[in-house]
C-alpha cells in the first residue's frame, strides 16, 4: 500500500533538488553548499524511490530517470526566457533573481516544465502531483499536459486556469483570473490554442478548442 503522505513529501523534496540543479545559485535544497553532481545522485535516488511506489509494474527506471535529466538543460535554457519575459514585461521587477525568488509566476511555471517532462514520459500521478502542488502554493492551476512556448509570463497569477490540451505560443502574457479552459462538451483537443504574442487580460474566460491567432490581445 502506497504512503501518500510520504509520496508527497518526497515529491516535494524533489522538486526542491531539481530546481537547486537547475539554479544552483539561488536555490539550496540541502542548506548547504554542495556540488552539482551530489544533488543529481540525491534527486536521481529520490525520483527511483517514487517511481518504485507509484508504478504497479516496473518500467525501465533508468530510462526515466536518464531521459528527464537529460531534458534537464533544456528545461533551464526555457525557464531562463520565462525570467526574461518576467523581467522585461514587469515594471515593479528589479532584478531577474527577484523574480526567481519572489514570483509565483516562476514557482508554478518552473514546477510545470519539470512535471511536463514526466507528463510527456506518461509517467502517472507525478506530473500531477507536481502542478497541483504548484497550485495550492501559487493560486496558478497548469495542467502538466499543456503546450508552453518559451518566454511565458503570468503576471500576479491568482485565480489563472490553463486546462490540459491547451496549446500556448512563444512570448504569451496571462493575467490573473485568465481560464483556459473547457466547456465539458468537447473530446480530445478540449482546450484553447494561443498563437504567438498574444496577451490575455485579468478576467477573460476562453473555453473550447478555439484558436486564437498571432499578436492579439484579449
């Protein structure tokens, strides 16, 4: 029988290395300097031991295991345009550590492109685990099925639903209370598409699989 406490506590111990790999300098998941190479083989330990509890036949461990830190740089390579676009689309921003640091923005988006990932890998229950955790942090609900391009900003974050068939462009700005959402009429593809640079202002509902096209505000 599965600890769910303890799965969860886990899940967040990890997340907590993952994002120490990715910015080591500002994020310390062992309160203490350590190498780069010491927080993989803890994360790496930490992912096994979930894998173990949550898959009911084993898969190949290691193949997951090797497949997400291989993504690993590619992951800090598009959080790196989510902080740009924080930094440059935010006037109150003073510096790209601040963002980092104080941003719910940063915490749910960093938190979905890990879970992402694992999503993509039909890894169960993790990936979910992940963004709900995010979203009980964040007030910022991001079904770790959805399509992110890079340079993403959710601006103040509150109340933000982005469903798990939505499709988002590059350089795309939400506001708070946006839903990306369904109408629960719709099979397969149920949920939005955004092209490029589009902007969707605090309050805006947009249900269904429409498409919205390339630089529009909403």
């Amino acid at each position: 029988m599965i600890n769910y406490a303890h799965l969860k506590s886990q899940m967040i111990q990890l997340l907590d290395l993952l994002r120490s790999i990715l910015y080591p300098n500002v994020f310390d998941a062992m309160e203490e300097a350590h190498s780069k190479e010491e927080l993989e083989t803890a994360a790496r330990r930490q992912l096994r031991e979930i894998l173990e509890r949550i898959y009911r036949e084993p898969p190949q461990y290691d193949d997951v295991i090797d497949t997400l830190f291989s993504k690993l740089p590619a992951i800090r390579d598009t959080l790196d345009t989510d902080v740009q676009a924080a930094y440059e689309g935010d006037p109150a921003a003073t510096c790209r550590e601040e963002v980092m640091l104080a941003y719910p923005a940063f915490e749910a988006i960093s938190i979905f492109r890990i879970a992402h990932e694992l999503y993509l890998m039909k890894v169960p229950m993790l990936p979910r685990m992940m963004t709900e955790y995010a979203h009980s942090l964040t007030g910022i609900d991001i079904h770790p099925g959805a399509t992110v391009g890079p340079y993403f900003f959710i601006d103040h974050g509150t109340g933000v639903v982005i469903g798990e068939t939505t499709i988002i462009g590059d350089d795309c700005t939400i506001y708070q209370g946006v839903t990306l959402g369904g109408t629960g009429k719709d099979k397969g593809k149920r949920h939005p598409t955004l092209g490029n640079h589009v902007m969707v202002g605090s309050g805006a509902k947009v249900l269904g699989p429409i498409e919205i096209g390339n630089d529009v505000r909403i």
